[in-house]
C-alpha cells in the first residue's frame, strides 16, 4: 500500500474520481462498480494516506476497496507516481 502527503492524496482524489467512478473495481468483479474514492489516514505515520477505492455490488453494498496504485493498473490509467510527476513537471513549467 503507498502512502502520501494530504496534499498529494487530495490531488490523486480529485483526478482519479472523475475517471473511474462507475467503472468496475477489477476486470474479475465486473459488478462490483466503483462508487468512491476516498482518503485514509496511517495511525503509525505521520501525517501520511492512503488514497483508496471503494466499490459497491447491488444498492447500498460497499465492499472491496483497492489502492489506487491496483485500480489504476487494473483500468489502464497513469500510476499515482507518474500523475504527481507529471503535475510537479507542469507546475514548474508555470
């Protein structure tokens, strides 16, 4: 599991959720949907999150989650690492 800065989490919230919401979970769980993205704070870290996906199957089951580092593999998306890459790379081209 990875974990991030507030900041970095809050930005891999936002652009993940408006590309896979809806979208199956993994390709085995075609109808497990994904509904959420969502924050989770490390007790034993310091200020450090995890940013994790959260599905649902029928109306109101929330069950699996997965790391968005396996959601985003799993849906042919950039890796969390190079989507914050690639935002520190335009921020200094700014």
């Amino acid at each position: 599991m990875e974990f991030y800065t507030l900041e970095d989490a809050q930005y891999l919230q936002e652009y993940y959720s408006g590309k896979v919401i809806g979208k199956a979970i993994e390709p085995s769980m075609p109808d497990c949907l994904i509904k959420y993205i969502d924050l989770k704070k490390e007790p034993f870290t310091e200020n450090m999150y995890q940013v994790v996906a959260f599905g649902e199957v029928g109306k109101g089951n929330i069950i699996p989650r997965r790391s968005i580092h396996l959601m985003a593999f799993n849906l042919g998306l950039p890796d969390p690492m190079s989507v914050l890459k690639n935002r520190d790379q335009h921020l200094n081209n700014t």
